[in-house]
C-alpha cells in the first residue's frame, strides 16, 4: 500500500535522503535508485509517494517513489537532455577537431617527404670521392640524405654512406663498421 511524504533532505554527492512520512513517525531512508530514471533529481520539500521495504541493514526503506508534485522550479525533462546532449556535442566536436588536425599533419609530413624525396632523385648525382684506402663502390649509391641503419638496404651501402656521406649515424661504438646489428655482422 503506498504511503506519502515529503523530501525533508538530500545529500546529492552520495545520492540519498529522507522521507518525513504525512502520518506521522520517523524519516525514512531513501536512495536515489527508488526514484524513476526521468533525468530529474530529487529536490527537498517534494510529495512523494512510496512503498516500505527492508534495506540490507533490516531498517525501512521507501522503494518506488513517485513524484506527486513536481515544483515548478524543476526544469522540463527535454531541456536537461538538451543540455547533457550539448555538453557531450561539444565534447565529440572538440575530439573530431584533435583527429583532424593529427591526420592532417600526418600526412603533410608526409606530403613534405615525398617531395622531398623526388627533389633529390632529380638532382644529378655528385661525383663519389674516394677515400683514401678504400675502394671504390659502385656508382649507383648517392648521398641522399640518409643516415640510419634502418634506411640501408645492404651492407656494402651502409659502408659507402658511412665513408662518403656526411652526418651518418650508423656507427655506435666507432670501430669503423656500420649496421653490425642489422646489415654487417
């Protein structure tokens, strides 16, 4: 049989409160999971209908409270999903915005490179210098711009890079050989 009272407090951080019961006697515990899912919170001074129960600790307990006068303060249910829906809009907006702009400089670097990488191919070759004490490698290496182990595609061009081209940096301990790990070994 539902009874009636009214929302004498609400503590909305841990989402409960109590009933002060229209007959009379002692205030009864109420936990926001009694209140039907609307999107509207609990608000004090509210006329509540409800059914008593036995909480977990054997205390009484209101379970499916209805609103029975909601005060006119209360904003409609449509305005709050609005503004829940434009908060999260807002959100998703400001995450696309941050995915675009990293595609975008993704692939202007590599739009950059590309570029970059046919501006040097329609370079002429500058003639090999030898160094002394080494042998002449074929011609079909050229400084490119490489300098890493991992832009080699064999030993012998790791070795003409490292002795013909400036800046390498594929001799870690300096003994003279590159790409130990990779390439000569």
């Amino acid at each position: 049989m539902p009874l009636t009272g009214t929302l004498r407090s609400w503590n909305e951080e841990r989402g409960f409160g109590f009933i002060a019961p229209t007959h009379g006697g002692a205030e009864i515990f109420v936990h926001v999971s009694a209140f039907a899912r609307d999107g509207t919170r609990p608000s004090i001074g509210e006329k509540l209908s409800y059914e008593l129960h036995r909480g977990r600790d054997g205390k009484p307990q209101a379970v499916k409270v209805v609103r029975l006068a909601v005060g006119a303060t209360r904003p409609p249910k449509v305005e709050r999903a609005a503004a829940s829906k434009s908060k999260t809009s807002w959100v998703g907006t400001l995450v696309t915005i941050a995915v675009l702009a990293t595609a975008g400089t993704w692939g202007y670097k590599q739009f950059a490179a590309s570029r970059h990488r046919s501006e040097l191919a329609s370079q002429p070759a500058a003639p090999a210098a030898t160094v002394p004490g080494t042998s002449a490698m074929p011609a079909a290496f050229r400084c490119d711009g490489r300098t890493h182990c991992s832009q080699m595609t064999s030993c012998a061009e790791a070795k003409w890079f490292i002795n013909n081209c400036p800046g390498t940096k594929m001799d870690g301990n300096n003994d003279g050989i590159p790409c130990q790990e990779q390439w000569c070994n």
